[in-house]
C-alpha cells in the first residue's frame, strides 16, 4: 500500500512537471527565424495542421502542438485559410492566428479608366483567386477601387462585387442629382462620366469638366472627345499614334466629333469622382476647354476666349518642342548629356471646337 501511495505521488510530480513544461513550451518563441507563410484547406484535421507547421519549421514538435490545441479545446475552432506567421511566433500566438481566422488580405486594384476587357484580365491573370471569369463584364459596369479579398475567392464572384459596388454607388448618389440635367437614367450619367474620366487625370478638375459637356448637351453642340474616338478605334486600348484627320471625320458610333448627344455605351470605367462630377456638375456657363500646359485645362465660355487659349496652347507646344530639339542638338554634340527622364513633358491638348 505504501508502495502504491509513493508511486501515485511520483506520478502525480511527473505529470506536474510535465504540465509546467508543456505550459512553458506552449509561449516559447518559435524556431523560425523568418515569416512563414501556410495555407490550411477546408477540412483539415488538427493533427494534419501541426503536421505541416513542424514541416515548414514555424512549431518545435507536431504532438507537443497538438496537444497544446487539444487541452485547450482548440482542435476543432482552426479555421481554413492562408496565414502569415511572424518570425519567432510562438505556439500560443499562432493558434491564435488559426483560430481567430486572421487570413492574407490579398488586394487588387481597377484602377479608374480601364475598360471592363482591362480589369476582367487583371482578374482572370491574378494567381489568389479561383475558377473562371466567365465572360467581359458589360463596359460602364465596374467600379474602379481595391478590393481585398482572401486566397481562394472567386474570380467571377469579384467581378460581381465590383459590379454591385457601382450600383449601391449609383443607387445612393443618383437621388441627390443635380436638376435639370440632361440626361434621365443612370447609364447615361455613366456614359458621360467615363468621357469625364478620360479627358482629365485631375479629380479636382472633373466637375468643370463634366459642366462643359452638359452645357454642350443642353444647347444642342456635339461634345467633340478625342477619347471616344480611340474606344470606337480600339475599345479603350492605346492608339499609340496621334488621331488622324480621317479618323475624326470617320461616322463610327463613339465618334463624338460626327454624332450628336451622347455615345451608345461608356467608353472605360469611371470612378467615383466622375461619377459625382456628372451628377453634380460645376455650375458655369464654360463650353470649351483646351490643355494649359501643366497637366489641366483653361475652361471658356464663348469661340472668342477658346481662340484665345488655343493659341496660347500652341505657344506652350512650341516653345516646349524647341526646349526638346535644343536638348537633342547638345546631346549629340556630347556637351551636355540629357536623360530622357529630363525631357520636358507635353501635354495633350483638348480642344473643343
């Protein structure tokens, strides 16, 4: 009997000892020196996860971390996905980051301006995301933003996310329009917005810019973009060239120099602030605008003040021209060794007619 009470206390220090130890263990610093990354499918048993922890280095032992889970009743509260495992995280710090479900925020950017063709590609190439795209969004139907998402997401359930982000936009911007605008439904205000949004890289500058072309629309006048030219020439993609004279007297749909109102579809996708910019527009009586030479426009009223400003445009172009050709002359003569990063920047010019 004796004999059976000291083996029972013996055994009683050992688990104690042991419990202390495994306690201990359990808020060590890890052995990995570095972060580990570790994707964790639906379905994965626990012993199967601190398996795969023990193989990429980030616990010391598979038992001694499934046990930590098990005495915890965490075993059965890991939760699926892709995980970035800090160097030297402990066993108690990443069942904590399995539990909690803390995955990779994976993120993608539409930046504004792209065509629905441009963004649906980014999606079907991005390497986090699964299954098929399924076919282009309409063009117009996607809202420019980042969205984050995790490893595993679907492509077209991103598409789609993007398409309902445009429409909550719309549906809560579109009741506090402005009145009087020409036009009536939400898709015309996108149409005009993607115009907006291809004509200026400003957004201070959007509002002004959607005023001349809904003073435009008001009086009858064609609105005369050179970017719907190039969408009805390549849908959106670069031209790569300068428009040619035939091309701006080319009857194409998106020809906004031959037809009059507004284009049969949006010409890229808008972001918020040419969406805003349409809806509510700047208030003014301005029907042209050309490039001042710093990368925005000089709005007018009347042909006579355009006039004006075109030619104080093409005093800007030229002087800038003979900036570049003096430059080349000097780097050719190995005086003065000109990166192209120097070069002076010209600006495209927007004239409306």
């Amino acid at each position: 009997m004796r004999r059976f009470v000291v083996l029972l206390v013996v055994l009683g220090v050992i688990g104690a000892s042991l419990f202390a130890w495994t306690q201990t263990a359990w808020d060590q610093p890890g052995p990995h020196a570095g972060e580990i990354i570790v994707l964790i499918p639906p379905g994965t048993r626990a012993h199967d996860v601190a398996q795969m922890l023990e193989d990429k280095g980030a616990v010391p032992n598979v038992w001694l971390f499934e046990l930590g889970l098990r005495t915890r009743k965490l075993a059965d509260k890991i939760k699926a996905g892709e995980y970035a495992l800090p160097a030297r995280a402990s066993m108690s710090a990443i069942a904590a980051i399995l539990v909690d479900g803390k995955s990779i925020q994976h993120r993608l950017t539409a930046a504004e301006g792209l065509t629905s063709d441009m963004i649906w590609k980014m999606v079907q190439n991005h390497s986090a995301l699964s299954g098929d795209a399924g076919p282009v969004p309409e063009e117009g139907t996607l809202l420019p933003e980042t969205y984050l998402f995790t490893r595993g997401q679907s492509r077209a359930g991103l598409l789609d996310q993007m398409r309902r982000a445009q429409e909550r936009f719309m549906a809560a911007r579109w009741a506090g329009r402005a009145e009087g605008l020409p036009y009536d439904t939400m898709r015309e205000a996108i149409i005009l917005a993607s115009i907006v949004e291809k004509e200026t890289a400003l957004p201070a500058e959007r509002p002004h810019i959607a005023s001349v072309f809904v003073n435009r629309l008001k009086v009858g006048m064609r609105l005369q973009s050179d970017p719907t030219i190039i969408y009805g020439l390549t849908k959106g993609y670069p031209l790569g060239r300068g428009i040619r004279q035939s091309e701006l007297e080319g009857a194409t749909p998106y020809n906004t120099y031959v037809i009059a109102g507004l284009p049969p579809g949006p010409i890229a996708s808008p972001g918020k602030d040419s969406l805003a910019a349409v809806m509510n527009p700047l208030q003014t009586d301005d029907l042209f605008f050309v490039a001042d030479g710093t990368g925005g426009h000089v709005f007018a009223a009347t042909m006579g003040e355009h006039a004006r400003n075109v030619v104080a445009w093409r005093n800007i172009e030229r002087r800038a021209r003979r900036e570049v050709q003096a430059s080349e002359t000097l780097n050719e003569t190995g005086n003065v060794p000109l990166p192209d990063a120097a070069l002076p920047v010209l600006p495209k010019p927007k004239p409306k007619r």
